[in-house]
C-alpha cells in the first residue's frame, strides 16, 4: 500500500528541507532534507522500501540504517495524525 499525505497537509520547499502544514490544526513541522526525500518519495508513490532506497542513493546512508530510520518517520508522521494510506 501506498502512504502519502493526508488531505488538508501542504507541503513546502525550503532551503532545509520541508515544512508540513496541517491546515485543519496549524500546527507545523519542519523535516530536515533527510526526511524531506522520504516524504517526497512516500507521497509521490513510492513505499518504505523505495524511500530507504532513496537515502541510500542520495546520502549514502547505510541500508539497515535507512529502513529502520524510515520506519520510525513513518510511525511519527502517522501518530501526528500527517499520512494516509
């Protein structure tokens, strides 16, 4: 299944990054370009494994590393109340 931002969440380029709006609450979140590629890459389609991959490819991150890290984003984002899926 695909996970991807819910309804009612803008996201914005930064030079950091990514800020996450929730237009519903107000609240923000800034995401470092780390966490900026795994949400790109989540709402664009892609899954968990496609997002760690792209850590990998881009920053060089170590696999194991990059699939637990993933994970643990996604567990944060959702808890937030950010993705759907």
């Amino acid at each position: 299944m695909t996970t991807m931002l819910r309804n009612g969440i803008l996201m914005t380029e930064t030079e950091y990054g990514v800020v996450l709006l929730d237009e519903h609450t107000g609240a923000y979140y800034t995401l470092n370009p780390t966490a900026a590629l795994v949400v790109r890459t989540l709402d664009s389609g892609g899954d968990d494994e496609a997002a760690a991959a792209a850590l990998v490819a881009q920053f060089g991150a170590d696999p194991g590393t990059a699939g637990t890290d993933v994970a643990e984003l996604v567990g944060s984002l959702r808890t937030a109340g950010l993705l759907r899926r």
